[in-house]
C-alpha cells in the first residue's frame, strides 16, 4: 500500500490560545501548511451562496450533495484540488488539518480528501462545534481517501483538524471512519502529525471503543486513551520527528502562556529550530496562515495569510470579510480545465505550472535575498514594514481607534497584495 514510507515526508503544526492564555480577549489561531516543495498554494475568496434544492457538488475527487446555502469563506489552498489546508469562514470559524496516519489502514480509493472535509465544514458551519459535526457526518457518509499530492505514486493519509471560532477550539482527531475529539476552553495546544487526544475525550465515534475492543487494541478494562490505543505500534521515522516538532510547538506556546498574540504565533511559524518552518526532504512551508477571533461579537475578525512559502522570508497580509470582499487576482493561479492532469484519467501523468502572480516575483525575490546581501536586506525591511502595517491596521481595529467602512475593511487583502507585488516588482 503506497500511502506512507519511512522517508515520506510529512508535516505540519496547528495551534491555537483561547484566553487567558491569550494577551487579548480573543482566540488567536495559526497554522504552517508543509507541503512538497515545488507545490504552489493560492488564496481564494469564495462568496457565500444559495444552491437548488438536489443540486450536486464536486469536490476534488468524488460528487456531494451540496447545501441549501454556503457562507463566504477564504481558503490558502495546494492550487490543484478543490478543498483547502486551512481557512476562515465569515461566522469567525478556523479550520486546519494535518496528516496522520494510525493502525486503521489508510485507503487508496477515492473519497473525500480531509482537505475537501475542511472546505465543506467552513462552507456549513458558524461555530467550531458545528464545524466538527459537519466533518463527522461527511465523513461517516462518504469515508475519506484519494492520493494527497499531484503525483501518479500515491500519497494518502488520514487526518486531524484544528477548529477553532471566537470562544474555543476542538481538536479531532479521525482513523478511517472513526474519530475522538477534545474540547479547549481555555489555554494554548497544537497538533502536529500524530494522534495528541489522549484520555480527556469530549466525544467520539459510537462505536470507537467497540472496534478497538474487537481488533485487540484495547482490553476492555484500562482506562480508553485514543492516542496510545489506535497510534502505530511502530512510527516512522517522520513520525517520531513530528513527536519532537509536538513538544517544541508546546514548549514556545508555554513559553508565552497569557502574552500570546498574533504576533507571537508568526514568531512561531517561523520558527526554525523546531522544524516547525521547515524545508527538508522535499517539503516545506509552503503558505501560512494567522487568525484572530475577537471574544465580542462586534468586532471584525482579522486572517492573516501568506499566499507564499516560508513565512520567514514572507509577508502575512490581513483579510477581513466585507461589504467589499473579493478575489485577489495576484494570488489566483491559472485553471486548466478537462485538460488539467486531476481531471485527466490516469490522474497526474503530466504538469502544468500553477505559479500564480504573487508567487513567481516571490520567487525572484527570494533568489535576491539569497544571492544579493545589500538588495535582499532592503526587501526583507520592505516585507517586514508592510507586515508590520497589516498588524497596527488591526490593533487600530480591535482597539476602537479607526474603524473604516465595509467596503475599505472587504479589500484590505487585495490592496496589500498589490503592495507585496510591487515590493518585488
């Protein structure tokens, strides 16, 4: 079965702090998407929508029925495929996934991928919760499986997610159809590509314990602890690596238990000691995301997105959902039809370039930064001036002290995008 080796390399690291393990009255959320490294990831804005009743949706690989009505959402999403690694939706709803895989096998038949199951919760949801039971019945109805790269040697795995809205997170964590979940109510955690939800369950599967008991996994009588029970007797070796990449997103989250800000999770994302911005094996960071959630109701969210690979060396733009709220061309990448090698039968036999506006002078510009110290230095304080006006817009924001009309706050994105591309231009 060619869903995991040795050497595959696989990681990413989510994390949220709900107060007061966060500096404001907000929920903070954040996520590194590791992804092979040529792949090119884009930022989509999708407007909420109302559908016929009956109607039908395609997702990347498979057809679901689709929803009475759909809220807008805003996707950093690997270009290729329907679903999306991370997102928001307009109702303060952050989702991220992560891979992993456990002793249930990983399925190579076609299903919904857990990136599909992401877009289809924020798309249905308007709280973490909702979110939650949206996945787990998708998931119950539909299974999950496909390759996870545009590749012809598969790459599948199952999933975990990080959902989070403006009071609290829930981490789920699935094996095939099966699923546990924990409720945060308070502090930090993360997840990184392993099962982390041990004993402290807030819900699960119906017949989760049944299986367990059955395979011979758990005896019935200890105490049920999902990650110990249904976690590969033997990890490979990336998997112990995400063990260590576990403890130090952690240890830094600890580090500012009560002082977390978005700021201190960019701080994270690129941090690269951990391994938590990495660049090894064949992947690496290849767009990020950071998101506040304001505790009041009245007050905007704030997103954070890269649209970039390696957050060290890019800018995070802030995203508001408005009156005018649209899509950012630079960051769109071209579309290529029945021609395109997902839509083709066999799948990825071929490759077409993805590369979006955005990412092609970001590429140059990194080829600048490396090869020229004087240039590259002025491009890396032009990246960090402007990130640095995203955040003051939102302290502003958040704080009271200037507050534009809807339709300024729904093209924040796009007017930053433009100003990101020029730096390079």
């Amino acid at each position: 079965m060619a869903s995991w080796s040795s050497d595959t390399p696989c990681s990413c690291d989510c994390f949220v702090s709900v107060p007061p393990a966060s500096a404001i009255p907000a929920v903070i959320f954040a996520k590194n998407s590791d992804r092979p490294r040529d792949e090119v990831q884009e930022v989509v804005f999708v407007p909420a929508g109302t559908h016929a009743p009956g109607s039908r949706l395609q997702c990347t690989y498979i057809e679901v029925e689709q929803v009475s009505r759909t809220h807008a959402v805003i996707l950093s999403r690997p270009s290729w495929l329907w679903g999306a690694e991370m997102g928001a939706n307009e109702h303060g709803v952050c989702i991220g996934n992560e891979a992993v895989w456990t002793k249930e096998p990983v399925g190579e038949g076609e299903a919904l991928l857990g990136m599909d199951l992401l877009r289809l919760a924020l798309e249905r949801s308007s709280s973490a919760l909702e979110a939650l039971r949206v996945i787990t019945d998708l998931l119950a109805r539909y299974g999950q499986g496909g390759s996870c790269r545009e590749d012809p040697t598969l790459f599948c795995y199952h999933n975990t997610f990080l959902l989070a809205d403006r009071t609290e997170a829930w981490v789920l964590e699935t094996a095939g159809r099966l699923w546990a979940a924990q409720r945060i109510q308070e502090g930090a955690r993360n997840i990184s590509n392993q099962l982390s939800v041990g004993t402290d369950i807030s819900a699960e599967h119906a017949d989760l314990r049944t299986h367990a008991l059955a395979q011979g996994w758990w005896d019935g009588q200890s105490t049920f602890d999902f990650a110990q029970v249904f976690s590969l007797t033997q990890q490979p070796v990336r998997m112990e690596a995400a063990k260590a990449r576990f403890r130090a997103g952690q240890q830094l989250l600890q580090q500012q238990q009560g002082g977390i800000t978005a700021e201190v999770m960019m701080g994270i994302l690129r941090n690269k000691e951990s391994g938590i911005c990495m660049d090894s094996g064949g992947f690496r960071t290849t767009a990020s995301m950071v998101s506040i959630l304001p505790r009041d109701p009245t007050q905007p969210c704030v997103h954070f997105l890269t649209a970039t690979p390696d957050p060290s060396r890019s800018v995070f733009k802030p995203f508001i959902f408005g009156a005018g709220a649209a899509q950012a061309p630079q960051v769109l990448s071209p579309t290529f039809g029945a021609r395109d090698p997902v839509r083709t039968q066999p799948r990825f036999q071929t490759q077409v370039d993805r590369r979006h506006t955005l990412y092609l002078r970001h590429q140059v510009a990194l080829g600048l930064i490396e090869s020229e110290q004087d240039r590259g230095q002025q491009l890396r304080q032009k990246q960090r001036d402007l990130e640095q006006e995203g955040l003051e817009a939102a302290r502003r924001l958040l704080a009271g002290e200037q507050v534009p009309p809807p339709q300024e706050l729904g093209s924040l994105f796009q007017a930053f995008v433009e100003r990101e591309s020029r730096v390079y231009a």
